[in-house]
C-alpha cells in the first residue's frame, strides 16, 4: 500500500528528492541536449516555488535534487507575484482569494514542485522525440529522505555531486556540467546563489557554515580528492567483497565514496534524537521504541552518530 510521502512541516526541511526515468538500469535516454533542458526546466520551477534547490545532479537515467522546504509558505502578495511571473504575465491570482491561497500552501510543498517538474520535462520529452512519445517517462512517483541539518546534509550534499564519479563518467566532478558543482567550478558562480547563502552554508556543519563561498568550494574539492584517494587503494573494495561474498550486510555509512543504498532507501538521516522526533509524527510511538536505527560510521566527525531509519532492505547494486 502506498504511503503518506514524509514532509515535516513545523521547521525548515532539508530533503534529498531522487527519481529515475521507466526502464531497465541499462537504459540511458537522457543525452546532452536532454539534461541541458532538465536544468533549464529546473531554474524555471525554482523561480517560481519557495521551496529552496540548492544541488542538483542530472544523469542519462536519473537526476537527484538537494532542496529545503521552507516552514512558513510566501505571503500571498508574493504568490501572486511568482505566479504572474511564471505564466508570462498571461495568467494572475488575486492576492487573498481562494485560488491563492491554494497555491500559497502549494508553493511551500515539496511534492508539488517535483511533481510539477516532472510533469513539464516529461511535456517536453515526449513532444520532442523524433516520433512523437506518449504515456510517463518516470519510474513512478519521486522518492525523497529527510534529512537532519550539519553531518547529514554534508555527507549527501557530497553524495550527490559525485555521482558522475562513481558512474565513471569523470574522474572529477568540476568537469561535469550538468551538474550544481560542475556549474559552479566552471563558471564560478553558484547555480542558486540566494539559496546558497543564505540557507545551505548556515546549514552545513562548523567550519563549513561560518566560512566564505570560497572555502567551502576549497573543501568540497579537498573531500573529493581524499575520497578518490580511497578508492585507488585496494583495501576497501576487498572488504567490501568480503562482506558480499560472507552475506552480510555492508555497513551503514555516510561517506560519499560508496554507492550507498541509504540515500535513496533511507526515510529519514540525521541525529539519533532528530530522526526519532521526526518519525514520531507519521509512527506510532511503539514503532519507533521498536525501530533499530542503522547508525553511520562518519569519518572525521567529532558530532555525535549519524542515523539513518531505513525504508526498504539494502538493494545489492
């Protein structure tokens, strides 16, 4: 049976949103010109809803999004503002009335505004092709983790801008451009400034929230190249071969290195007291006392554990 979608909306919300296109794990529709458009398509919708795109990461078969979804919705002046904005000045709400009101509490919604962006690339697609494509291009309905604040937000911030890396697409996320940090490194400028300034840096764990755009730049790469160190040594991929072959299961981990099953199978990361508080919400309290949180091994970090509440079995990839 489907499930309410996990949207805590008492505080400004870090997610991670993720879908894939319909198909086999072979499939690669989307081509140059396709993630270009992605992106174009992207920039549009994050003009017009409040929810916050930070990072974003467009692959041949799927994209993954780091966004925050804000707790207050926009004023109702400003709804009309955007959504004037949005239609080309063709189309207007009355600030107050009943049509925006809706579309203030919509603005807010994460579920919204992938869905929207869904819907306006799938549009786009389909009437492109060479024969005209009918029916859905994604794979369902988008998944998204809830995700606490400092370590967390890090470590998938991380996770999602090296995915080409790990796709052996390139052996350094810079020169990747369909991409926030491939644009970033080779235009030096943030694809989403305003939302990187004021709500990812403050976000991020010390020292990163309280430094300049410059060294959180400095230490993403710096984090990319030790992760890249890692994987030349054979060390780690024997024991993680070790652990398969024995069938065990790979432990919880949070580093960006690995292709981590948590990020797009986890409901919620974060803090041990953060993803107990939030899952509370949608969880009868005997579930959660019942719940065994997988904790994340995080290397580096003096904070206290990372947790993970799991949504599905670990997918062998």
């Amino acid at each position: 049976m489907r499930q309410a979608r996990l949207k805590p909306d008492y505080r400004d919300t870090w997610h991670h949103g993720y879908n894939r296109i319909v198909g086999t794990r072979e499939d690669r529709p989307l081509g140059d010109i396709e993630k270009e458009q992605f992106v174009r398509i992207l920039r549009r919708v994050a003009g017009f809803y409040a929810v916050r795109i930070v990072a974003y990461q467009v692959m041949s078969n799927h994209f993954h999004l780091l966004l925050q979804a804000p707790e207050e919705p926009p004023s109702a002046e400003e709804t009309a503002r955007r959504f004037a904005a949005f239609h080309g000045g063709q189309r207007r709400l009355v600030p107050g009335s009943p049509a925006c009101e809706q579309w203030r509490a919509r603005l807010r919604d994460v579920s919204w505004c992938l869905r929207h962006l869904q819907h306006l690339y799938t549009a786009w697609y389909n009437r492109t092709r060479p024969i005209r494509r009918r029916g859905p291009l994604w794979a369902g309905r988008f998944k998204n983790t809830v995700l606490d604040s400092g370590y967390a937000l890090w470590a998938c911030w991380t996770y999602i801008e090296r995915n080409p890396v790990r796709a052996g697409l390139v052996a350094d996320p810079a020169d990747y451009r369909f991409s926030s940090y491939g644009q970033w490194a080779q235009t030096g400028r943030h694809p989403f400034p305003e939302a990187f300034e004021r709500h990812l840096k403050p976000s991020l764990p010390l020292p990163y929230a309280e430094a300049d755009d410059d060294a959180v730049r400095r230490a993403l790469r710096e984090e990319f190249a030790r992760l890249a160190a890692e994987d030349a040594k054979a060390a780690p991929a024997e024991a993680e071969a070790a652990l398969t072959a024995a069938g065990q299961e790979p432990p919880f981990t949070l580093t960006a290195r690995r292709r981590v099953r948590h990020w797009v199978d986890g409901l919620v990361i974060g803090s041990e007291l953060f993803v107990s508080q939030t899952m509370r919400r949608v969880r009868t309290e005997a579930e959660v006392v019942r719940h065994r949180l997988a904790t994340a091994a995080m290397a580096g970090a003096e904070a206290a554990p990372v947790c993970c509440w799991r949504r599905l079995r670990v997918i062998p990839n």
